[in-house]
C-alpha cells in the first residue's frame, strides 16, 4: 500500500470525524 495513500485516507477519516 502507498504510504500517501494511507496518509491521504487517514486524512480524510480525520476530517469526516471532525464533521
């Protein structure tokens, strides 16, 4: 797997979770 890949998923949890 992409290491930005997953920083770029982790990124969008993180958002999603603050939303």
């Amino acid at each position: 797997m992409n290491l930005r890949a997953f920083l770029w998923k982790a990124r969008l949890f993180v958002l999603s979770f603050f939303n």
